[in-house]
C-alpha cells in the first residue's frame, strides 16, 4: 500500500474541506472496509483519506416527518436491526441483513455500501488496464463474464455490487450531497451513473463531495416490500443477482410497484416492464410469472450469463408472491 | 541383556504411496512388538482424546513458523512475473535498492518466465509494507510471447507450446482383459465426458519459511509436511548455490512447532527456503517469507482438473464388462504427470476388461501438485456419476449395482488379495444411516421448489498401509513420565496425539504422562505426512520403540525372578515371566533399580507384507436440496462410512472425516482456479471469487467407522483416514442432485449458473 496522510474529520465542513478536486489527491473512507482493500491491492492510491467517521452526528436513524433520515455513517448492522426500517422499508432491512459477513455489517456503512466499487474481477487486478482504470478495453466482453451485466452494459460491463442501493431503489430516496459549496438532495435513482456516460465511475459524487445522509419516504401500511438475494455461497458473498420489490396493495391488487434487479446492471437497474406488468393485476401466481418473465425480457446477456435472466425470472416472481 | 544378532540386518521393501511403488532399503527392526488383535480390551488406543494442541490452536497461542519474529529478523516477498509467458530482458534492481528500509534485493536471472507468479526475484526490508512497496519498483523489461492458460485451447493443434515441447504429456495406460471385447458382450454401454475443475490447496497457514543463516547454524523454522523431504531437498539447493561454504547435514536444522495444514502443497522444499536462506547471508540477518493468499492461488501447486471420456459396457443383470477412459488433466508449467484418473476405474469394481489412458497437459499456469487424494476425487466423480447412468439404463439400484460389481481382490478381482476389504459393512450401514430406501425412485420426482434427493459414491484409495523406516525414541524417566521422540510433523491431523495414545498403551500408563517431541530434523528420521501414511507409519514405530525401551529393563526383572531374559514379555508396560503371568514387574518399577537417570531406547518399522494390496475403503451417501428457483444446491446430510483399519483416536479421526467432507462439498459446489484466455491470469486469486464453503453450509455429517482391524499391515491394523474422505464426496453429491431434481451436471463444480441451465432444458425437454 501507497503511504498515504489520514485526516480525521471533526465536522462536514473541515470533511470537505480537506478533499480535492482529482480522486487521486483525496478518497473518502467510512467504514472503510473495500477501500482499505482497493488501496492494498494499488487500485487506488490516494495521497490523503479523509475519515467520515469521526465526524459528529452523521450516524443514527430518525424520523423527520415521513421521512426515515439514515445518516451517512450510520452501520449497515444498525440498517438492519433497526425497528422502524424493519416496519416500514422492509426490502431495505432485508438487503443490509444480506450483506457480507456480521464483522463487515458492523464496520461497514450504509454510504459506503452505496458507494462502494465494482467487484469486477478485471476492474480489480491492477495489471489489467480495463476501461475503469482508464485503458480503452472491457475485458469481460471476451473474458469471463459469469457475473458481469445483462441490462445496461457497455462500453463497461460491471455489475452495481451494492444490496442496500437496489432495497433504496425501490423507496422514494433522497440523498443529500455536500461540498465546499453547500448541500443539494438528489433523488436516488439520479445519483448512479451508466459507463455510457462515466465508465471510470458509478456516480454523480464528484472527488470533493460527501454524502452527508439518506432519506426515505416512509410508505403507508398498504406498502409492502421484500428483497431476495442470490448469492453462490450462504456467507460473505455478493449478489450474483438479486431483486428488491414494492407494491401497494388494495386486497390482492397491485395499485403501485417497484421492482428493482441487483447485480443485473452497472447500476441498481428499475424493471418498469415487470412493474407494468403488476399495477392493476390481482396478484396470482401467473400474473408474478409475467412479471418475471418481463424483468428480463430485453436483456442483453453475454457470452457467460445467460443464466442470469432464468435467475431473474424465477427471483421476480417469488418475491412478488412472497408479498401477497 | 539378550545376546540375539546385534547386527541390524537390512532388507529391500517396496512403499508404496498414494498408487506410486518405490524400493527403499530399511534396517528391519530387532523387535517386533507383537500385534494387538481384535479382541484385545485397550485403555488408550481407540479411545478418544482431543488433539494435544487444541487448546494451544484455539486461544491463539501455538506458534506456527511465521509466528517466530526475532529481534533484526527482516520481511522476505518475492518479485513474481505479472506475464503468462515471456523472456526477460532486463530486471533493474536500482530502484528498490534505494528505497526506505530496504536491507538486499536479488534477481534469480531467469531468462523466462512461463506464468503468472514464477518467481524472478526477491527483496529483504525491515518491514513487510517496506518489503512489499520495494518488489513494485522492480523493473522487469518482459518480452511477451503467445501463451496457453486453459486446457481446451493447449489441446489444439496452433496452441503455443508451453514448454517447446508438445503440451501433451507422455500418457499413462494401464488395461487388462479385451475391452472390445468386453463391450462386445455387453447389453447397455453408457458413456459421458466429464470435466472437473483446478481445485487450489488452500491450508490456513500458508506457506512460510524463517531462516537465519547464523555462524554454526542454517536453522529454518518451515511449514512442511515432510521434514526430512524438505531438510534433504533445502540442504542440495543450499550446496549448489554455496558451494564454497562448508554446509554439512548437521549444520542445517530445521524446525516447526505447528504446521497449518498442507492438503499435498507442502510436500517437500516449497521454494521459499533457500531465497530466506540468500536473503538471511546476504543481510546477516534472520528472514521471513510468508507468502500472501494471493500467491498461495498462483504459485503453492493446485489439483488439476480433468476431462474425462468415460465408457461402460455391462451385462442387462448389471455385471460390468468393460470400462473404457481417456483422460486429461493440465499440469501447469511444469513437466509433471497427469494426475492419476484411473483408480475408479481399475480398481473399484469387478470388471476383467478395462482399458484407461490419461496424460497431462502443459500450460501457462501454476503448476499442479498433489492434493489431498490425488487424483481421486476426479476419477470418483466421473465413474460413479456414470454408475448411476447406468443404473438408471438398467432400471437397477444405484447400491444394488455396486453390490453386484463387488471387487474380493484387487485390479477388479484380478488381482492380489486385499489386506482386508470392510466395504460391505460401509456400504450396509451408511444406506441405513442416510435412509437409502427413501430417495426418489425416480430422479426429480419430488414436488415444490425445493427438491431433495439423495446419492451415493464408492471410494478406494492407494493407502499402501504405511510407509517402513521410521524411527522413534523414548525416554523413560524414574518419576514414571516418558518422552517419546520423533522427527515426524504434525500438520494438524493429530499425529502427535495418536503416537502419545500408542506409547501410553503398550506402556500401561495414562495418556497424559507421555510428552511427544516431534518437527525438528534433529531428532530420528520420522515420516512424512502425505498419503493418509503418518499413522500407520508412525505408530507401529512407537511400539518397536517402547518394546526394545522396555527390553532394556529385562536384565532387572529377570535377575529378580532368577529367569532368563529370553523367558520375558512386556505387555501394557509390565515385564513379566511368558509361562507364568503373575510373576513379574511394571517398568516404573523395574527402573527405580537401575543407576541411570533414564532409559532411552529406540524402534523402527518394518516392512509391508508384499503378498497383499492394503487399500482404504469406503461409502459416501448424502442428501441434497436443490432450490430450483436460484438453482443453489445445498446438503443436508452426509455420511461418510470408512473402513479404515483400527481407529487409534475416533474423535481425531471423525475431525479429519469432517474436514474432507467439508473441503469436497465446496470443491464440489463453489471452488474453481478462472484463467483469463485474454490476459493469461487468474480472475479469482483471492477468498471473494474463489468461493469457498462458509461453514454454515457444512451439513450434519455422521460418520461411521468399520469394525475391521487390518490383520496383516501393521501390529495395529491401522490403514489410513486423511484423504479417502474427500474421495466420494463429488460423486455422492452429484448424484443426489440427479436423484432431487433429474439434472445430470458433468461438469463440476455444479454451480447455480449450471443447475439453471440443466433445469431449463429439462423443462424445455419435457414440454
């Protein structure tokens, strides 16, 4: 690892303050624990890290009207347990409950689990000059490509590694952004960027900026949500794919729905089709398989995932099922 | 004393190790201890007792060889080609010499480099970060040449030669019988081509050497399973880098306290040794080399894969007529041999007709070694994946078809006559324990989205019965506390618990009174750990040792009651007139008569008996569920039923069972080595993408032992455990998925990815 100068920030200001404006000058560290990863494994080499975590008051949950507001440093393990995400953002419970391992829960955060980069294995070996690191080529388009993108890829094929973003996804959230020059909400499904437009980065935040907190609407009691992960092993894996869905229901009919794919795109990627294919239906058996069968139907697989739209097929529908 | 022939008398014996036969000549020992027979009541043998260092492992406090930092001891990392395959044109050291903290830096001047992670170079700094951040200012000029990294493509005809030679190794062919035929006569003939995947050895400890090149002394403390392969192979290398310097056997020690596993990648020197012991004398200072997880994936050896065309022709009544293999399986950059793909084949059924080839493969990849059962675990998955075909084909019980082809000798009942075979007891008893008549009669014919089914395998595996020429010394104090000595390793497999319980035994005195002084290279030559041997090597040694310790007391005894020594017997510690039982003395007793402080005496072992085959035997039958929405296999149950000769420790040996069973239920599910064809590396050289089994997916495993003790092998009838138990575990699990949800996967690991495909077509297939 690069020696680097650690700043431990005391307020948001002093966090900003002390950021530049190229990534290579300054990274933000919260919990820490993919970055200190990326930086002994020289995939970023930063000369400062500024660490969020001693900064006051960005961690805890609260209520603010209809809002539930998670702050930025807030633990994944505290995403998970805590009682009102658990009543009312149920997806998102499920999904931080879902992540890694319990020791990565409890130093992990929820901005970084939002934040945090690809598990691209070409992104990740430092010799390989992919089109994230700044070189001309995706290496999986003629590599390996297992668990790269269905939906969303190119020139990059990465896939979002992040479970809390697809549960976030499928709520009205809004972050909020600070920099030296003030603090902006931005709506969730704003924030992630496709390689179309950055292939070297994931999202808007800009080297200066921090994201100070999250905010979800809460839903009514007729808002129910789930999230299902598949992952190839039952403990500290990532998603080989996964689906947060919410519906409104009025009895057993769907008036509203949100279904998210994990691990499907470069970002937590909307199925508007599956969501059509749920608003106005009486929830059945068949009308989830639809849906199913919706949420991939213009996929664009690779060489090496085409399983990923049985996959996605099968997870829609039962967790469409698992709410009714 | 006995005035017998004092000269030691040598004798030619063959050993036989995981199926390979060398001749060694061994002293033969004066003193056999007589053997223990079936019936025999024991204190100690066979009874339980946790490993000597458990409690050491577990709070943290056993120290392994890189756990030993002394004062000025430097951080050893080596500089590892980033090219597949490539000449070197310049290695510019400049740089890292000057960096921070930096005490030597060395090229090996290799001309070329044939894979990710061959070694070029090394550096010694004062730090590990110092040491690390100097190996990336190494400057390797590289000449990059066409290279291979998958076995399909080194197959084909343009491919690159790896080792400019053909990448096709010379092959292995064994037969008997006429397979043509025997095909001929057949009824059903099935056939399928299979493929496994490279398996990295992954032992917690990874590989470490310590070295301090001190003034009277070379002392290594090293992770190996094989002292005295490792000490012999360090000490070459040392005189053929050094050949001015006087380095002698004895100035060369190594030690170890603990070892953290091997799995078959620390057999002998592991290469990091003599670079310490250059980068020790370069700086006058004491270096560590513990190699990254990293490196472990890319340079410490891996269990091929395979691909294997595989074809059987039986009788409509199940008896089998023929067996037909070729096989392949990559070796890496090294000129080594194909794995073993045979042993299924040859060796576990009835068959006269067989005709197996197989040959490795050259590639651009680390090279492959051998791994906890080498060989079998590939041969066991392909054969008896394809027993179920054919059971299915004859409308016959998977276990009833076994039964039918059961071997009583070896080479398919060809051959010479087992030691001992308690297969037929693994078979009865593991059906019953996994509730055999309960699976589904017909493959995936269970309802719901969670399919379960189960499955069985058969295993053999090569044991040999032990390795001859060990040697063991023992001490036996006044105070009544015995040292027993051996320059054996104890690699976390409960060697040194089982030679205590031995000694205590034939000692008549509690386990706890014997201390074990073993992994030094001083003490008398030991044995290695490898091949499922060390026990059945070791442990018979032990007795000679204590029966010529306790001879040394027979002079006392037979004074006292006026015999003559050739009148005497020691059993479980008493020395005692053979006609006449009651007259006689415990050695703590005998000994407080003699004037020395101790006695020490010393026993080796005896050859193997040449006219019987001791193989290891067993069953493995597990129950599956397979989730046919996210096409994730999980296991339930498994029992593994072994016959293994005498259990001298149940609960050491149930440990090693669960720990093979664990290993090849990931092995089988999750691990794989992913070469990039593009770039020539490794996708997944790290514990995210090399998946391994978290254990909360480990099943209930039960395990049952054999009553067989083996009455030729050795005086304790011991056969061998390490490895057998990794050998059905493919199999069995393949074949409870068929049976759960009629998906055939040739093609390991079964992965979600290839249970979604197989459960597409099939729905495709029957609709």
């Amino acid at each position: 690892m690069k020696n680097f100068a650690l700043v431990n920030a005391r307020t948001l200001e002093d966090a900003v303050s002390s950021l530049g404006t190229e990534w290579n000058e300054a990274v933000v560290m919260s919990g820490g624990t993919d970055l200190l990863g990326e930086m002994k494994r020289y995939i970023q080499s930063p000369e400062k890290v500024v660490n969020l975590k001693t900064v006051n008051g960005l961690e805890g949950t609260r209520s603010e009207g209809e809002n539930v507001v998670i702050g930025a440093e807030t633990k994944i393990a505290d995403v998970a347990s805590e009682n009102t995400i658990r009543e009312h953002l149920t997806a998102l419970s499920m999904a931080a409950e879902s992540v890694a391992s319990p020791q990565i829960r409890n130093m992990g955060t929820i901005s970084g689990n939002i934040c945090q980069r690809p598990r691209c294995w070409y992104f990740r070996d430092t010799e390989v000059p992919c089109m994230k690191k700044g070189g001309i080529r995706c290496y999986s388009v003629a590599g390996v490509n297992t668990y790269h993108a269905i939906y969303g890829g190119g020139p990059c094929h990465i896939v979002h590694p992040s479970d809390t973003a697809v549960a976030l996804m499928a709520f009205d959230t809004t972050l909020t952004i600070v920099d030296k020059y003030g603090t902006k909400d931005v709506p969730f499904d704003e924030f992630f960027v496709l390689p179309e437009d950055d292939a070297s980065r994931e999202n808007i935040l800009k080297p200066y900026q921090v994201i100070s907190r999250i905010s979800v609407k809460a839903p009514d009691d007729n808002v129910k949500s789930t999230f299902i992960k598949v992952q190839e092993r039952e403990a500290w894996d990532f998603a080989v794919a996964s689906v947060a869905v919410s519906m409104r229901l009025e009895g057993n009919t769907c008036r509203e729905a949100k279904v998210v794919l994990g691990a499907a795109a470069p970002v937590p990627w909307r199925s508007e089709a599956a969501e059509n294919a749920l608003v106005g239906k009486n929830i059945t058996e068949s009308v989830a398989e639809a849906a199913g069968e919706a949420s991939v139907a213009d996929s664009t697989p690779m060489t090496d995932n085409k399983y990923k739209t049985e996959l996605f097929s099968n997870i829609v529908k039962r967790a469409v099922l698992e709410l009714v | 004393m006995s005035t017998n022939n004092r000269f030691p008398r040598r004798i030619k014996t063959v050993v036989e190790a995981e199926g390979d036969y060398r001749v060694i000549e061994i002293e033969l020992p004066e003193h056999e201890a007589p053997p223990i027979s079936q019936q025999a009541k024991l204190n100690v043998v066979g009874h339980e007792f946790p490993r000597r260092e458990a409690a050491e492992k577990v709070t943290g406090t056993a120290k392994y060889s890189g756990d030993y930092r002394p004062a000025g001891m430097l951080y050893g990392k080596l500089v590892r080609s980033t090219k597949p395959s490539a000449l070197i044109r310049e290695v510019d050291l400049s740089e890292a010499e000057r960096m921070p903290g930096v005490k030597a830096v060395l090229s090996l001047n290799r001309d070329r480099v044939n894979y990710v992670g061959d070694v070029i170079g090394a550096v010694a700094a004062e730090t590990e970060e110092q040491a690390e951040d100097a190996v990336r200012s190494v400057k390797v000029v590289y000449e990059e040449e066409r290279f291979v990294v998958n076995m399909d493509r080194a197959m084909r005809d343009n491919a690159p030669k790896v080792l400019g030679q053909e990448n096709l190794g010379r092959p292995v062919e064994f037969s008997r019988g006429d397979v043509q035929a025997g095909f001929s006569q057949a009824d059903v003939t099935v056939e399928g081509e299979y493929k496994t995947q490279i398996e990295i050895h992954n032992p917690i400890e990874p590989s470490t050497s310590m070295v301090t090149w001190g003034e009277d002394e070379i002392l290594l403390y090293d992770a190996t399973q094989t002292i005295d392969l490792t000490h012999g192979g360090v000490i070459r290398a040392l005189n053929a880098l050094f050949p001015d310097e006087d380095i002698t056997e004895n100035n060369v020690r190594l030690h170890m306290d603990h070892v953290g596993g091997g799995f078959g990648c620390k057999i002998g020197p592991c290469g990091l040794e003599t670079i310490a012991a250059r980068l020790s004398k370069t700086t006058n200072s004491p270096v560590l080399i513990m190699i990254s997880r990293e490196e472990n994936s890319l340079d410490q050896g891996n269990r091929p894969d395979s691909l294997q065309k595989l074809k059987i022709g039986a009788k409509r009544s199940g008896e089998l007529t023929a067996i037909e293999l070729e096989g392949y399986s990559s070796v890496g950059a090294a000129s080594r041999g194909s794995d073993n793909l045979a042993p299924a084949g040859r060796e576990m059924y009835k068959c006269p007709n067989v005709q197996l080839k197989y040959q490795g493969v050259f590639l651009n990849a680390g090279r492959s070694r051998a791994c906890r059962g080498p060989g079998h675990p590939q041969s066991f998955f392909a054969f008896e994946s394809l027993m179920d075909d054919l059971a299915e084909e004859l409308n016959i019980d998977p276990l009833e078809l076994r039964l039918k082809n059961y071997a009583e000798t070896s080479d398919g009942d060809t051959g010479r006559p087992y030691s001992s075979k308690g297969l037929m007891e693994c078979y009865e008893k593991g059906a019953e324990a996994i509730g055999w008549s309960g699976r589904n009669k017909k493959a995936g014919d269970s309802a719901g989205e969670k399919k379960r089914g189960i499955g069985m395998s058969s295993l053999l595996w090569m044991g040999g019965g032990g390795i001859p020429g060990s040697v063991v010394e023992v001490d036996l104090f006044k105070d009544g506390s015995v040292n027993i000595r051996s320059g054996v390793q104890e690699i976390g497999t409960g060697t040194t618990t089982v030679m205590a319980q031995v000694a205590a035994e034939d000692l008549g005195i509690s386990y706890d009174d014997v201390k074990v002084q073993s992994g030094d290279s001083s003490y008398p030559p030991g044995t290695p750990s490898y091949g499922s041997l060390a026990t059945a090597s070791i442990c018979p040694s032990v007795r000679n040792a204590v029966t010529e310790t306790l001879r040394k007391l027979y002079p006392v005894v037979a004074q006292r009651y006026n015999v003559s020594e050739d009148e005497l017997e020691a059993v479980n510690g008493v020395i005692r007139v053979k006609d006449n039982p009651s007259r006689g003395m415990h050695y703590k007793d005998a000994i407080q008569n003699v004037s020395e402080s101790k006695i020490t005496g010393s026993g080796r072992r005896g050859p193997n008996p040449r006219e019987y085959v001791g193989y290891v035997f067993g069953a493995h039958f597990c129950e599956v569920e397979v989730d046919i929405i996210t096409g994730r296999t999980k296991v339930l149950k498994f029992v593994a039923a072994h016959d293994s000769g005498r259990i001298v420790n149940p609960m050491t040996c149930r440990n090693q069972v669960h720990g093979a069973v664990v290993q090849g239920i990931s092995y089988t599910l999750m691990e794989q080595r992913i070469m990039d064809n593009r770039t020539g590396r490794m996708a997944n050289p790290n514990y995210l993408d090399y998946k391994i089994l978290p254990i909360n997916e480990a099943p209930e495993i039960e395990v049952i032992f054999s009553s067989n003790i083996d009455p030729v092998l050795n005086s304790l009838g011991i056969k061998g455990i390490g490895e057998p138990p990794r050998i059905g575990v493919a199999g069995a699990v393949a074949n409870a998925i068929y049976n759960a949800s009629g998906v055939r996967v040739r093609d390991l690991p079964i992965t979600p990815e290839k249970m979604l495909n197989g459960l597409k077509a099939r729905k495709e297939g029957s609709s």
